[in-house]
C-alpha cells in the first residue's frame, strides 16, 4: 500500500538507529563469510528493550494473517477459562488472536525483556486480571508443573541452539497437563540453509561471551526434520507439522 510507505519507511529506519546503539559483536572475516554476517550482530535482550514501544508498529499483523492464525487456531474456541503458558511473548502479537479463540482464557505470558511485558500489559489492560506476566530467560525459569492445557510459543524458540531448545522443551512439557498440547509457530529453513545457519553458530556465535545463551540476536532457524526430531527428543509424543509457508514459516503442534 503506497500511502503506508512513508511510515513503515521511518520505522525502519527508527529500528536500524535504535539497533546500531547497542553493543555490537563484529562479524567474522574470510572469504567465506556471508554477506549478512558483515555487520555483526547486535545483543539481544538490548535489542528487544529498546524496540518494545515500536515493535507493534513494525511487526504487527492483521487480524486475518494466516501464520498467526494457523497458532491459534490448534486452540478451540471456547468461553472456557483455560490456561495458556506463552513462552516468549513479546508484547502479545500472538496472544490477540489466541484470545479471539479463548476470551477468558488464563495466560502466563513469560519474557526476558521487561519493555515487552509492559507493551503488553498496557495492550491487554482489560484482561490484567487474567495475566500474569513473568520476566526472565527461558533458560533460567522454571514453568511450573502439570498446570496448562496449552504452552505457546510464536518466532522465539530460533533464538536458541537445538540442546538448549530441548532444554525448554522438557520444561514445557512437564508443565502442560497430561491432555495438554505445545504449539509452535517459527521460521522454517530448508536443510541446507540449517547447515550453513549451524555452521555460522559453531564457528562464530558460540565463541562469542554468552553465545550458546541466546544473548546475540543470530537466528537459528531449523528446517521441519530437526525441529520435529527435537521435539520428540524432548519427551513430546506426537509431532505433527501443521503449517507452513517458505516465507513465512511453520507451525508445530506436539502432544503431551
Ligand atoms: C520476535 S519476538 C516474538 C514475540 C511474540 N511471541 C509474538 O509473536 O508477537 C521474540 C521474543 O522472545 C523474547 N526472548 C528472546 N530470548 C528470550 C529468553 N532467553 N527468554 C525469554 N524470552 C526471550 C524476546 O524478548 C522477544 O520478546
């Protein structure tokens, strides 16, 4: 849409200046190395604190957006108040069309960046009574124990390397009730990308301080075979592939 340009134009511009402040790994030299590692990398909780107040403006979706909705829609619509754990959940993209299924539901909505969190309370304001909100790394936090029909997570889960996604995974699991179902929506990559992404974590991320920690903001994007293995790895008991579109992603529905 033309009239929208200018807009989303400055918003990027706005999100290249605000990511250009933060502390930045340089990127690898040789031959070999891919265009867009030349930059560097950016840290990531930093970056994510400071873009919270425009991250609506930028990646917000329509209500109709077909990758959202293919996460929701593995939620029933119901008046039920079910309970919900979303791991990652910035200021609550996702969360708008899983409450369009779920209007009373009860989500404990987790992240490690406190300006996310806030966007999202001032979003939801009028279901603070059903929220509660959970700063802290997925890494660290415990997620509790059979207490959800439903765990959640929406373009969060490429920030960690394979072990450490299990990691989560098993917590997940463990916090679900036995009837319960984890759902994913993420970015997919075909076999080969996966290789050459792994390739760049092991030779240059890894090496960087906290790097097998998610603190950089390197995207391991996985391709649909390892992402289901790991899934199964992590104790899930079937693992279904239920959506996906190459430039948008997948999404991952697995059973208790
Ligand atoms: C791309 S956003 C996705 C937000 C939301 N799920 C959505 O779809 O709108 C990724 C989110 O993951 C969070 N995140 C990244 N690493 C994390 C970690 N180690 N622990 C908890 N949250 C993390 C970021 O702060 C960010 O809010």
């Amino acid at each position: 849409m033309p009239k929208d340009k200018p807009r989303i134009q400055s918003i990027n511009d706005e999100f290249q200046r605000r990511a250009a402040q933060l502390r930045i790994a340089p990127g690898p030299s040789g031959d070999d190395v891919p265009q867009w590692t030349t930059d560097g990398i950016e840290e990531l909780p930093g970056f994510f604190n400071s873009t919270a107040d425009i991250w609506d403006q930028k990646f917000g979706a329509a209500p109709d957006d077909p990758f959202y909705q293919a996460v929701a829609l593995q939620i029933p619509q119901t008046d039920e108040p079910i309970d919900i754990l979303d791991l990652g959940c910035g200021t609550g993209i996702q969360l708008e069309f899983v409450f369009a299924r779920a209007p009373n539901a009860k989500v404990t909505a987790i992240d490690r960046a406190p300006n996310m969190l806030e966007q999202l309370g001032v979003k939801f304001a009028n279901k603070a009574e059903q929220l509660r909100l959970k700063q802290g790394s997925l890494l660290e936090l415990s997620f509790g124990n059979n207490a959800y029909d439903y765990a959640i997570s929406t373009l969060t889960m490429h920030h960690f390397v394979p072990e450490r996604k299990i990691a989560i995974y098993k917590k997940a699991r463990k916090a679900l009730r036995t009837t319960g179902i984890y759902i994913e929506g993420d970015q997919v990559a075909t076999v080969e990308e996966e290789k050459n992404i792994l390739y760049w974590y092991n030779r240059w991320i890894v090496k960087l301080p906290g790097g097998d920690r998610a603190e950089w903001n390197y995207d391991i994007t996985l391709s649909p075979e390892t992402q289901t293995h790991i899934l199964q790895e992590a104790g899930f008991s079937e693992v279904q592939l239920t959506w996906q579109s190459p430039s948008k992603g997948a999404v991952y529905v697995a059973k208790y």
